[in-house]
C-alpha cells in the first residue's frame, strides 16, 4: 500500500476510531453524587431512588439500565458544550445510552436546598484530573414538565472551580447559590478536563422552598391579643410542636423545686392556723 492510500484508509477509518474511542471506559470517571445527579440517582448506586417513577421511565426509555453511571462524557468538546449538545438532550449530552435522563419530569430524585446558602457538591472521581467545573442553575420560572434547553440556563455559571483536590474519591466543590430561586430547578455540572479531551455532564434536580413558606415556618407562634383578652386567667399553654426537642430535653430542672418549697409550707400555715382556730373556740374546763 503507498502512503497515499495509507493516509486515505486512515482518514476514513478516523471518525469509526473516535466513535469507539469515545464508547469506551476512560481512565477519570465521574458523576456528581451529591446533589445527585440523575444518573446516579438511577443506577444500582441510587437504591431506593433507582425505583422512583421517574427512574424506571428513564431506564425503559433507555433500553437498558445504567450501569455506566459515571461516564457520560463527550471528547474534544473544548468548551463548545452548547455547540456540541442539542437542545433538549442536555442530561444525556446527546449520548443514545443515556437518553432516559432527557425525560421532562416533575418526580425525578431531587435534593432540597436553600436559596443563597453555601452548597458542597461532592463529584466522585477514580483518579485525580486537572480541569474546571462550570455550575449552572436554570433560570426561575423554569418548567420541569418541558424538555430542558440551553435557554433555561444563564450564560455564564453561578460557580466555576478549578482544579479542586480529590480527596476519598471525590471533589467536593464549594460554591454560593443564587437566591432568587424557588421551587424545582436543574444544577447542571460541566466538567471539563485540561489532562484528558473529555467533558462529563450531569443534570442534578433540586428543589428550593417558597420564601414566603420559609418565613412562615421561622416565625415564633404566640397567642393573638383577642385570646389574651378574653382569657386573661388562663394559664400558659404548654409547647407545640414548634419548639425544637433540644430545648425541652435539656431544661434545668432547679426552678420548680423552690415552687414546690412555696407550696408545702403554704399548706402548713393554713393546716396551722385552723388548728390555733379550733383550740380558741373549744369551751375552758
């Protein structure tokens, strides 16, 4: 064979490599476990959450379970994710063997957070890997019922780390949430290797509390002015269920003893002076 049709087998034999390239385990593995990822979440990793609704529609869209849960990546992206992935396919990165998680949803396994709160996801890794992660959120008013788009996601990410330590097998990444979001949203993670050509993804459902609901929730309850007016003798009813455990367990004791101190000797001045009573009325012999 000449070098002509050596170069020419090779350059069409190139895209069949690359495909198989890209199908096949690489060296760094990962998936965000906490807040966790739908891929995670409906894996054998996910137990009790594998067997959600959501989770069993994912795997029977799919064709087949997840058991390569920590390596949807796609190589040589370069940061042109949105060049690359289609609208809609975000969660499988446009990968067919992963096309369950791109199901629009409002039951997936979802993680509870708190609008501007510090969040520490945890990113769990084989081996150690330069690169960044890029955290977006989607944007409030997001529907979960709807395939999820490049445009539910703000430009630019509300976080973005480099080269995190990967410490007991994980990367935790350290960041402050937006809070201006409420109700159900989708973290979406990038993690984009500058010590190999691949970039995962992963699409983590959420869940952020009402603030008004939240502020509800804080407030101290106390009787309203027309109860006080109306029972002024009453005595104060005992704690609710609002009161924290902690506060009732562990209450000093000391304040009811010198009570029941009162207490006794007044039942010994009035048992006193009944008697002093009956001996000045009882008849002189």
């Amino acid at each position: 064979m000449t070098r002509t049709h050596a170069r020419r087998a090779a350059a069409a034999a190139a895209p069949v490599l690359l495909a198989l390239w890209s199908a096949t385990p690489a060296a760094a593995h990962g998936a965000a476990t906490d807040p966790v990822s739908r891929v995670t979440a409906c894996s054998a990793e996910g137990k009790s959450a594998a067997r959600s609704a959501a989770c069993r529609a994912a795997v029977a869209a799919n064709g087949a379970p997840f058991t390569a849960w920590d390596n949807l990546r796609i190589a040589n992206v370069n940061g042109r994710d949105r060049q690359t992935i289609p609208d809609g396919q975000l969660c499988s990165g446009g990968l067919p063997d992963y096309r369950g998680l791109d199901l629009p949803r409002s039951d997936w396994p979802s993680t509870r957070l708190t609008p501007g709160a510090t969040l520490t996801m945890r990113y769990v890794s084989t081996i150690p890997h330069t690169g960044s992660f890029r955290l977006y959120l989607t944007e409030q008013g997001y529907d979960p019922t709807r395939p999820l788009t490049w445009s539910d996601l703000p430009e630019r990410p509300f976080a973005e780390v480099r080269d995190p330590a990967l410490t007991d097998g994980a990367y935790r990444i350290r960041a402050t949430l937006p809070a201006d979001r409420t109700g159900r949203h989708v973290l979406y993670t990038v993690w984009q290797n500058s010590s190999t050509p691949d970039t995962y993804y992963s699409c983590s459902d959420v869940v952020f509390p009402a603030k008004e609901a939240a502020k509800e929730t804080a407030k101290p309850t106390s009787p309203s002015p027309a109860s006080r007016a109306t029972s002024p003798a009453s005595p104060t009813p005992p704690p609710t269920d609002a009161t924290p455990a902690a506060s009732t367990a562990g209450s000093d004791p000391g304040p009811s003893t010198p009570l029941l101190a009162g207490g006794a000797a007044a039942v010994l001045v009035l048992a006193g002076g009944a008697a002093l009573v009956r001996r000045l009325r009882r008849p002189h012999s």
